[in-house]
C-alpha cells in the first residue's frame, strides 16, 4: 500500500511538471501599450489637455493676485494702516480661496487620470485574455516586473495592434 501512495505521489508530481511546461510564457511592454496605442495616445491628450487648463487658470489667479499686490503697495502711503492691513488681509483670504480651489482641481485631474487608466486597461484586459486564448499562452507578465526575456516573447506590438483595431478612441468626461 505504502509503494501505491508513492508511486501515486511520483506520478502526480510528474504529471504537474508536465503540463507546467507546456505553459507558454510570454511579455507585454503595458506602459508602451499606454502610450504608443491610438487609444492611449488620445487618452494622454485629455490629460495633458485638462492638465493645460489647469496651468492657464493658475497663471491667471497669480497675475490677478500678483496685480492686486501692486495696486496695494502703491496705495499703501495714501492708505490709513488700518485699511491697508484690511486690504491685505483680503488679498491673504483669496490666495488660500484660490490654493485651496487649486488642490481640489489638481485632485479632480489626479482622479480623471486614474478613471481613464482604469478604462482603458478594463478595455484592454479582454483583447489580452483573446489573444492568449488564440495563442495557448499560459502566463502573460507585465515587463517592467522582468529582469530579463527574449525578445521573440514580447507580445506588445501585437497587443497594440489588436488595440488599435478594435479601440481607436475612448471618451471619458
């Protein structure tokens, strides 16, 4: 019974060794993907979009700021110190209005770029499951957790182009 249970033991570990190298291995590039992709290109573009407003309504609120100061300071001998301090004080209670206005449309940003990565690997995730159904790939690992692979495993190009084909464009407002 004991030499059952062991050959029993042996040929299962045989048989999980096996199939474990049947297994096809192979890469994928996701920030190459991300940024080289016609949906991942877009998506950049809304961010860098939303991102350059956010850069003009901060340059904006400074020049307001920065013009109010110098109206103040030159007002400053013909103004009781009462009232330039009052005036002063009003300018300090804009600029914390202004940064903290500012902080919560850097978060809105922050939260817009995570929404979109989000979307766009949700969409990507199928094509890469298709393609390793397609292909009797295994195991699919992301390339910056590689140390080191040949390169007739990378699989980015052709992710890329499955992507390109069937998603030209995500929208996301």
């Amino acid at each position: 019974m004991k030499n059952f249970y062991l050959s029993f033991f042996f040929l299962f570990i045989m048989f999980i060794t096996a199939s474990a190298a049947d297994q096809k291995i192979v890469f994928i590039n996701m920030n190459f993907v991300l940024n080289n992709s016609l949906s991942g290109k877009d998506l950049q573009l809304q961010i860098k979009e939303k991102n350059n407003l956010l850069q003009e309504k901060i340059n904006k609120y400074q020049l307001d700021i920065d013009i109010k100061k110098k109206t103040i300071l030159t007002q400053k001998n013909v103004l009781s110190e009462i009232d330039y301090k009052k005036k002063l004080d009003e300018i300090q209670n804009q600029i914390k209005k202004i940064n903290k206005l500012i902080s919560k449309e850097d978060e809105n940003l922050k939260n817009f770029q995570k929404k979109i990565e989000k979307e766009f690997f949700n969409n990507l995730n199928p094509i890469i499951e298709n393609y390793a159904i397609d292909n009797s790939i295994g195991i699919i690992l992301n390339k910056k957790d590689l140390l080191m692979a040949k390169n007739s495993l990378d699989i980015t190009k052709d992710i890329t182009a499955l992507l390109d084909e069937k998603i030209k464009k995500l929208n996301l407002d």
